[in-house]
C-alpha cells in the first residue's frame, strides 16, 4: 500500500513541476530562449524528479529497494523524453509531458482527499 505522505510529496511536486514545464511551453515559443523559460525549465525539472522518485520510491515497502525504485523511475521517464525530444520540438515535448503530469497529479490530489464509508478502506 502506497505511503500517504510520499504520494503527497509526489502529486504536489507534480503540480508544481508540471505547471512549470507547461508555462515554459509558450515562453519558448519562437524557438528562442530566454532566462524565464530556462528557469521554468530547471524548477520544472527538478520539481519533477522529486515528483517521479516519490512515487517510485511509495510502490514498494522494502527499504533498500524503495531507494532503487525511488532513483530508477526518474532515470526511466527522463531517457524517454530524450528519445522524444529527438524526434520532435522539445518545448512541445515537455509541455505535453508537464500537462500529464499535471492532470495526473491533480486528479491524486483530488482523489486522494474523498473518505470513503466501507470496511475496505480500512
């Protein structure tokens, strides 16, 4: 069972992460860069790396391999967006990978704050 307060960590520093990347999108929209969208692109950046390994690290219980997966689920998302970046415009890429994770982390927040009244949420 996933650890609430990680899972809490993860869908805020989703938010804010993906909120980041998705404002970066139109700054960079000439294809020129500027010092906004390259801080956007780094707060982004790092919002979503501690996003990603908070909700890797709150898939498994043990401790040794809550680290491994902590640390592999940002290297794995990171690569694909590389190969994606390569084929297409990088801004654009980044952008749409910042509103999933936006809706994504929104809809956990959202989800994540109904109680429900059965014994099976015990």
């Amino acid at each position: 069972m996933p650890q609430p307060r990680l899972l809490l960590l993860a869908r805020s520093a989703g938010v804010v992460g993906g909120l980041a990347w998705l404002a970066r999108w139109p700054l960079t929209g000439d294809g020129s860069a500027s010092t906004a969208a390259d801080v956007a692109w780094w707060v982004g950046l790092v919002a979503l790396a501690v996003s990603l390994a908070a909700y890797g690290a709150s898939l498994v219980k043990v401790g040794w391999l809550r680290v491994v997966v902590g640390l592999a689920l940002p290297v794995l998302v990171w690569s694909v967006l590389e190969v994606l970046r390569g084929e297409g415009d990088g801004p654009a890429v980044d952008g749409i990978a910042g509103l999933v994770v936006l809706g994504v982390s929104v809809a956990g927040l959202v989800r994540g704050r109904r109680t429900g009244t059965g014994t099976h949420t015990r």
